[in-house]
C-alpha cells in the first residue's frame, strides 16, 4: 500500500490528536482504592492515609484532584486520631475550595471539548460544610474549645451563604406564622445542614449561650420542614436540647458507614443503514466495564456510519450495616442514638441537582464530535482512500472514546449516616462504650473510654463505625 | 491552512491541559509592610490592634491614679484572651507587642502568666536542690500583680457569593485583681471587604 505525503501528515495529526486527548482526558478511577478501601474495612485509617500521602498521592489524585486528596485523607487521619494531621489536611481542602470559586475559563473550555475531568475539583457544598464539622470535632477532641467554636462559626457563615442562594422557601417560611405557611417539598437543594447546626448548638450550650444554641435548633427544626426529600426521618432534637439539666448531660455523635462512590455508567451507540443499535456498559468494583444490556432496533432513515459514545456518571452507595447504635455507661445500656444526618442521601441529592446539566452537557458534547468525527472520516477515506482511510476512521472513534470519559470525583470517606443522642447522667467519671447493631447482631463495641461528666460542659463523646 | 489549525488546536488543547508552573519568587520586605493577601486577620491587623491599645492603655487616667495612690507603677498580669471570631486568630503577636511597649516604656511591669510561670516555677523548684546557696532563687517571693488584662477577638461575617465583610472587633480589658473594678477598656474596630472574582483565565 502506497502512503502520500498528504495522507501521511493527516495520520500523524489523528495520532496526535490521540495521544493528546489519552493524556489530557486521564481520570481519576476506582481501581487504586481497592486496597485504600479493605484497610479502611479494617479499622487501620491511619495507615490508609499514610499509603495515598508523600510521593503515593499521584497513583491516587492528580494534580486536579487536591481537594479530594485533602478531603479523603483529612478524614480517614479523624478516624485514626491523628486529629492534628486531620485538620491540616482539611484546612488545605478548605483554601482550596475557597480558591477554587474562581473558576478558570480555559478548564471550562477544555472541558466542553473533552470532559468535565480537566477541571479542579471544587467540592461540593456539602463537602464544604462537612470539612468544618470534622475540624471542629478534631479541635474538640484535643480540648480546644474557642478553635472547634471557630469551625462552628465558619459552617455558620457558609450555612447563611447556601440559604441566601438556594432558600426562598425558609425565607417565607421565617416570615410568616406557621399555620399560615404552605410548605413545599424541597427540590433536592442541600442548604442546610441538621447535623452542622447540632454541632454548632452543642458549642453555644456549651458556653452557656442559651439564645444562640436556641438559633440552631430553630434551624434544625427547619432542615427537617424545608428539606424533606433529605431529612425523610424523625427530627431527633427537641427543645429538651435547650433545657438546662440537673446533673450532667451526655452528647454523643455517632458516625457510620461511607459516603457513596461515583461510578460510570458508558452508552455506545452506532448507527447502521436504517438501525440504531445501543450499548450499555456499568463499571464493576475494580472498574472493569461489564456489558448489561444491548438494543438494536430498526429506525428506517437513519444513515449508517455513526458511533457516539456516552459515559454518564452515577452514585453508588456504600451505605452502612449499621442499624441501632446503643449508649452504655458503666456497663449498663442507657439508651439509643437517633439518626440526625443521612449525608449519604445528601452527596444522592446534590448529585441529583447537578445531573441534568452533566447529562445535557455530555450529550452535546458527545453529538458534536461524533458528527465531526464523521465528516473527518469521509475526508479521510477520500484522501488516504483504502486502509489507510479505515485505520483513520478507528483511530478518530479511539481519540473521541478516549476523551469521553465520566467525570467520577467525589470524596469517598465522609461517614453515611450521622447519629446522636442527649443523655442526662449524674457527674463524675463513667466508663462509656457505644454498641453498633445490625438487625440485633452486635457488629462493633467502641469503647470511649473514662470520662469526667461535668455539670455545665460540653461532655460531648464522638465515635466512628466503618460497619 | 490546515496545518496552522492544528497547531492552533494542539496548542489549545495543551493550554487546557494546564501547564502550570512552580515558579517561587520571594522579596524582602519592611516588616510593617501592609500586605493583604487573603482578607484574612494579619500581622498588620496585629499590629494595628496593639499599636491602638499601647496608646490608649498608657495614655488613660488609671495609670496616673494608681501611681499616685500607690507610689509605685502597677503590674499587670496577661489573661485569657479568648478567640470568638470565624477564623483561627493567635492573639500571641499584638500581647506581646503591648507587653513590651509597655514594659520599655517604664510605665509598667509585667508578670509572667500562668502558661510561663509553669516553666519558671519547675526551674526554681529544680535550683532548690541544684543550685548553690549563693544563687539559688527564693520560693514565695514572686509579686502578685495588681491588674489582670483579658480580652477577647469577636468577628461578624456578611457574605454573598463572591463578596464578603468581616468586621473583627478587639476588646481589651484591665480588671484590678483586688476590687475586680475594671478600670480601663480598649476596643480596636477593623473591618475589611473581600471580593473574589468568579472566573480566571
């Protein structure tokens, strides 16, 4: 087979192109988790924090992804109480976020040519809002009451700012009485966070700001009202929360499972004369794509030749086993922790608002270059004609694929579900464990240890199950 | 034709793709430059703060009436200076920067607060045993002070999106340790719009 000079050039472009698009459009994929996930299974966070750190992060984060970085190993130190590392690492997270409002053109371009992975990860408001409560809780943990206040102040703020932006119903709401009110169900917006506000109502009451612990809970209250596709549940809080006890009170948040992963779900359709034929591929836990599902059916007028490939993301979540969560104190059960924040059924319902404008952009995008990749090929079997015309056509269908990837980020170790529970329990020294149930099987007993219950302190115990 | 449009591509894509560079300059600079960076609290709102309350607190009548009253100038103890603002804010800086212009000055001492007397005290209690006659420092001969200074930083945050004021208030007070009067407050008021762009190049 005989090669021009022109052909050869237009060859070389369409292997540029490849290459180009394979480097630029490289994801961040499930597999190398695999082995972060069974030792977090195993209790040893801290150990999986140290393994993505140092000179590992790249196998795990690209440049791109250092809020995620941040984010996952900020939690997984919490866990491991390393409580010092965890709030560095959470601090970056937030700058970053903070840095990151200001969105860059030249990514957004990038990423309605190739995909939504060229740009900074930027952290999802409830990611935002959640770092602080964690670095909150590390403070707390090591005694620091005025810095883990100065966390509460900050979801304070944020909280204002996603209220001001997504919340005209809490604004009619607060204006107006109560039985007057018509109550809509929310539309999905995440705004307001029950268990940031409980934290932050724990520290007021704390400091014996019985008025500001009073706000929180008004806001509280309102998370439940206003957000019901979130809050599907009890409230657990109730104005007993602003009741100054007798002896000592007991505060304890409990936290279970993992925060849903992102996975990729890849549509293939090609066109044949007069068919349309549709394939559909799930990706399994070590991302390996896995058929599921093909149709091919007859659409008379359809010219053949087409190929678009999709790849649209979807949330799968990780969930908790977790069931009940028991309060024992001195080795005798004192009562059950209540579930005030389903956080997974939070990252469901944030996903859910942002998929419309993914899958719009998506197709489009996907549309537009199977399109041009088409007239590309027709030019490039008049021109290099043959083989050569063919081995340009699979090389254009392998730089579109190539470049169409799902954008998959998501942090991966926020807890799935957070419990809490208000114990009145007389002063002193008490030894306090947490049982986790599972359909009345015992899974895990976190031993908390002696704590000196004061009259008037926070006395406030907090607890993780991986289960 | 063609070819220039795809090294105009090429060169896109790679723009897209982010070349960033890790260039680092740094510049000596005065001290007492103000450098707003972030929005964020400062060591020039540190120093604004202290500079506020070193000529406020000296320049007050308490101190002319103290001296007066007692023929001698006062001490003063460093308390808690409590941080309830929206950012992690170390209140060491301007303290000490009050501490010393106050202490150079002549006007006033100071006596080490709880947090430095732990050390010096474990020292002391070591130079009973450790030390020579000659030079060792005497147990229970420490002075009491007269004035205790407490303080706290409070901020108020609005924000939109993109935009937001912080308003930081700093309020010292001095607590004369026997009568618990307070005889003399200080407030240090800074405020600051931050704005931030939506989009970059």
């Amino acid at each position: 087979m005989v090669v021009s000079g022109h052909s050869r050039k237009v060859l070389f472009r369409a292997f540029l192109l490849v290459s180009l698009l394979v480097v630029v459009s490289c994801t961040t994929r499930n597999e190398p988790f695999v082995e972060i996930d069974n030792a977090v299974s195993q209790g040893n966070y801290a150990q999986a924090a140290r393994t993505m750190s140092g000179e590992e992060r790249s196998a795990y984060y690209r440049d791109k992804d250092k809020v995620l970085y941040y984010l996952d190993v900020g939690m997984l130190y919490h866990y491991g109480g390393e409580y010092e590392l965890s709030t560095q690492h959470l601090n970056e997270a937030e700058l970053l976020i903070e840095q990151y409002f200001t969105k860059s053109i030249s990514q957004a371009a990038g990423s309605l040519l190739l995909n939504d992975n060229v740009m900074d990860y930027a952290g999802e408001d409830y990611e935002d809002i959640y770092l602080n409560v964690f670095k909150s809780l590390n403070f707390l943990s090591r005694g620091d009451f005025d810095a883990g206040f100065v966390e509460v102040r900050r979801v304070n703020t944020k909280l204002n700012l996603l209220e001001d932006k997504y919340s005209s119903l809490a604004a009619g709401y607060n204006s107006a009485d109560d039985a007057a009110v018509e109550l809509k169900a929310g539309d999905n917006r995440f705004y307001n966070s029950a268990l940031a506000r409980y934290v932050s109502l724990l520290l007021y009451r704390g400091e014996g700001d019985y008025d500001g612990a009073r706000i929180d809970y008004n806001k509280i209250v309102e998370a439940f009202l206003l957000q019901p596709d979130i809050y599907d549940f009890e409230p657990p809080v109730d104005e007993s929360a602003l009741r100054r006890p007798e002896g000592a009170r007991l505060s304890v948040l409990a936290f279970a499972g993992r925060s849903p992963v992102k996975k990729a779900k890849t549509l293939t359709i090609a066109t044949g004369s007069n068919t349309v034929s549709i394939l559909t591929m799930d990706e399994d836990d070590a991302g390996q794509l896995i058929p599921t599902g093909y149709n091919s059916f007859f659409w008379p007028g359809v010219e053949g030749g087409y190929r678009f490939k999709f790849q649209l993301p979807y949330l799968e979540p990780q969930g908790s086993a977790v069931d009940t969560i028991r309060l024992v104190v001195d080795a005798q059960p004192v009562g059950q922790l209540k579930m005030i924040e389903n956080m997974e059924r939070i990252a469901e319902a944030t996903f859910q608002v942002k998929y419309p404008i993914i899958f719009m952009k998506t197709v489009t995008r996907t549309i537009v270059k199977g399109i041009l990749a088409q007239v590309g090929k027709k030019q490039l079997q008049e021109q290099a004609g043959g083989g050569w015309g063919l081995l340009g056509s699979i090389v254009a269908d392998i730089a579109i694929e190539a470049s169409e990837k799902a954008d998959l980020r998501t942090s991966r170790y926020f807890p799935a579900h957070a419990y809490m529970g208000e114990f009145d329990i007389p002063e002193g020294e008490h030894f306090v464990e947490l049982e986790y149930y599972s359909g009345g099987s015992l899974l895990q007993v976190d031993e908390l240890g002696i704590l000196n219950l004061t009259k008037g302190g926070l006395n406030l115990a907090t607890s993780y199950s991986n289960k | 034709m063609r070819a220039k449009l795809s090294l105009i591509i090429v060169a896109v894509v790679f723009i897209i793709a982010g070349c960033a560079t890790s260039g680092v300059s740094v510049e000596r600079t005065a001290a007492d430059t103000q450098t707003d960076l972030s929005g964020r609290w400062n060591d020039t709102d540190s120093r604004l703060v202290a500079e506020e309350m070193i000529r406020d607190m000296s320049s007050r009548p308490w101190l002319n009436n103290f001296s007066a009253a007692q023929g001698r100038r006062p001490v003063l103890i460093v308390g808690s200076i409590r941080n309830k603002s929206s950012e992690h804010i170390d209140t060491t800086p301007f303290v000490k920067d009050i501490e010393r212009e106050l202490i150079n000055s002549g006007q006033m001492t100071f006596v080490a607060n709880p947090e430095e007397r732990a050390g010096v005290r474990a020292e002391k209690e070591d130079q009973q045993f450790e030390a020579s006659q000659e030079t060792i420092k005497r147990l229970g001969e420490e002075t009491g002070a007269d004035f205790m200074l407490i303080g706290s930083i409070t901020s108020q945050v609005d924000a939109i999106e993109g935009k937001r004021a912080t308003l930081y208030q700093v309020d010292m007070e001095l607590i004369n340790i026997e009568s618990m009067e307070k005889v003399w407050i200080g407030t240090k008021k800074i405020k600051k719009l931050v704005e931030q762009s939506k989009v970059r190049w």
